[in-house]
C-alpha cells in the first residue's frame, strides 16, 4: 500500500512552500501574496473596504465522516463571501488560517485547497496568505475575507423603518433539513433526489452574490440586510427587533422547496418550523421602501433570481409576527435560531 505524506514529515513550512507553488495571484491590485510578513494590496478611491472572518470547528461546524475535504474548502469560503454579500459588496482577496492534527495527510490538504481554489477562482478572489499551525486534536479553519462597495451602497442591518417591505432571495430551511437528513440518515422514506438535493445546500452552499451585486447596483430604496444564517426568525430579529422595531411574516408567501416540502411531508414535520427556524440557508434578507416594491420584483424577474416578498416592518416593539393562511395572526419567540453558548 503506498504510504500517504503526513504533516508532521513535510512540517510548516514544507507546508506553506506547497501551498505557495500552487497559490499564484492574478489581480494587479494584489502586489504581494503569499511569501512576506504581510500580504500588500491596492483600495480603490471611490469605494469603501469591507472585512469579515469566521471560523469553522471540526465537531461544532463540520464532522468530517460527512463533508468531503473539498466541500469544507468550498463552504469556509462560502460562508465568508455571504458576509460580504449581505453588505451589498464584492469580495477580493482572502487569508487563511489552518489549524492541523500533524496526522493529517497532504492528500487531505491538497482537496482542502482545492475547494478553497474553486470557489476563489470562480468569484475572482485571490488567496493572498494565512497561518499554519498544529492542532493537538481537531481541524480548525479561519478564513478572513477583504471586499469592497460602492460607496453609498454599503447594506447595514441597522437603517428599517416601519412600513419598509421585507425581501428573501431562495429558498428556507433546506440547509437545516440536509443536516437532519445527514445526522440522522434519514433513509427509509422519500425520494433520494428531494434528499440529495437538501444535503447539498447543507455542504455546499452558494452565497448570493450576484443578488448582493443587482441591489448595489440598482438605484433602490434598500434600507437593511444581513445573510440568513441563524434561521429567519433570528436573523429578522437583528433588523427589526434590535431596532425596536416589529415584523409581520405572511405564512404563506415563505419560500420552501419541493426537496424541503416533500420530505417533511414523508416524516410528517411541519415545514414552517423549518422555513423560520433552520440555519445556513446564506439566502439574503432585505428591506426595502415599499414604492420600490415594483421595480425591485421588476429588476430580479429581468436577471432571473428568484425573490420574495415576505412581510413588513412594523412599529410594534420587538414583535415578529406570523400571519397564517386563514388570517390568525401567531407571536414568534425571536431567539429560537443558533446561539453557539446556549
Ligand atoms: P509568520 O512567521 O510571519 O507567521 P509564516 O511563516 O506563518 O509567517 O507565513 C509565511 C507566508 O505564508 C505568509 O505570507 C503567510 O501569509 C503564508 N501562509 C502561511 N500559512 C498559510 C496558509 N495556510 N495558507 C496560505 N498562506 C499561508
Ligand atoms: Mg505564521
């Protein structure tokens, strides 16, 4: 059998000479990469700099019995970008930071790096460097991303007011079934296509980007947005609630898939609870002037992106309510998404 090269052969910084030979950049604005003490890239005048990171914990974020090395690269990513999205901006560069079992194989790494390069190239986002060090047990994965705006274009959760029409890109809940279904495989019932289908969106999912770019772009009202990644009714929280503002949600008019809504209805789970609550969705959650209602339904129609018209700010205090098919009008509690120390 033919022996797999493992961390603690190559060392640090065999390490990063392999990953530096394969990690070149392409943007003139990138005038150092990777190789010195600090990665050295140009801004652009007219524009302001966004910067995010998160992490992703082996265990906490991802079991790797059921992502695949080159989907944890994709998604650490993609997670990263959805930050940046949901500013209204573009992201450019991006660093990395690995923490190491010196078990690991480069086999492993090189897929890691694989998928971290993909979804790079195909968002135009240069890998200009980070930190490699050992882990005594599990993989750790910091990525820290760099994007930019126009400047009076950046999205922040803070700026709804009452009245203001609240918008989602996508569809809810699916991320959150495909990690029922991958936790618990789930079997026995319904198609494996609709199952498929709602893993995929857990594993790899896809950061709105070209949504974020159509509404910093247009000319529209946009007065909040944040990425759904705690589940809606938390994260309409951060734009209404927070604000003490209140939000009413119109049941019927939540965007579910036919995965989503066949198997729930194969293991007898109501979607809804799904659609309000499930996590990692990245979908996009906006509000908007409400004479912009039109042109907004207009410029999305145009491009082909699927959006919906979900519900209202309202002056309620700290109130999200859902308006049900029949008219009843049902109180959500806000905190029922993740919260890592709960
Ligand atoms: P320092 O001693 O200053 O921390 P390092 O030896 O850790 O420097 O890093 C050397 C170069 O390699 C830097 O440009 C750094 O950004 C890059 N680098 C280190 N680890 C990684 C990694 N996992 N992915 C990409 N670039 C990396
Ligand atoms: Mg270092």
């Amino acid at each position: 059998m033919k022996k797999t090269t493992q961390l603690k052969q190559l060392g640090e910084f065999g390490l990063i000479e392999r990953l530096r030979s394969k990690l070149n950049t392409h943007s003139p604005r990138i005038k150092k990469g990777i190789g010195d003490d600090s990665a050295v890239f140009s801004t652009h005048p007219n524009k302001l700099q966004l910067t995010s990171t998160d992490a992703l914990i082996e265990t906490i974020h991802f079991d790797l019995k059921t992502i695949s090395p080159i989907q944890l690269g994709h998604k650490a990513i993609a997670v990263n970008i959805s930050d940046i999205a949901a500013m209204g901006g573009t992201p450019y560069l991006a660093l990395i930071s690995l923490a190491f079992p010196s078990s690991t194989s480069t086999k492993f790494i090189d897929k890691l790096y694989s998928g971290f390069q993909t979804i790079c190239d195909s968002n135009k986002i240069e890998l200009v460097g980070g930190d490699t060090v050992a882990s005594p047990k599990h993989l750790f994965i910091n990525v820290c991303i760099v994007g930019e705006a126009f400047k009076d274009r950046v999205f922040y959760r803070t700026g709804a007011k009452p009245g203001d029409q609240i918008f989602v890109t996508g569809n809810l809940g699916d991320s959150a079934m495909g990690l029922k279904i991958l936790r618990e495989k789930i079997k026995k019932s319904g198609s494996i296509k609709h199952k498929n289908t709602l893993v995929k969106k857990h594993l790899e999912p896809i950061p709105r980007v070209k949504e974020s770019s159509l509404l910093a772009r247009s000319k529209l009202k946009i007065t909040s947005m944040i990425d759904i990644s705690d589940g809606l009714t938390q994260d309409l929280g951060h734009l209404s609630t927070e604000n003490n503002l209140g939000a009413n949600l119109y049941e019927d008019r939540l965007p579910a898939s036919k995965a989503l809504l066949n198997v729930c209805f194969q293991k007898k789970y109501n979607p809804i609870d799904w659609i309000l609550q499930g996590g990692e969705d990245y979908e996009l959650l906006f509000t908007i002037k409400p004479e912009d209602v039109k042109k907004l339904e207009k410029l999305f129609l145009k491009a082909n992106v699927f959006v919906s018209h979900i519900g209202e700010i309202t002056k309620s205090p700290k109130k999200i309510i859902l308006i049900t098919g029949n008219g009843s009008k049902v109180p959500l509690r806000v905190a029922t998404g993740f919260n890592h120390f709960k």
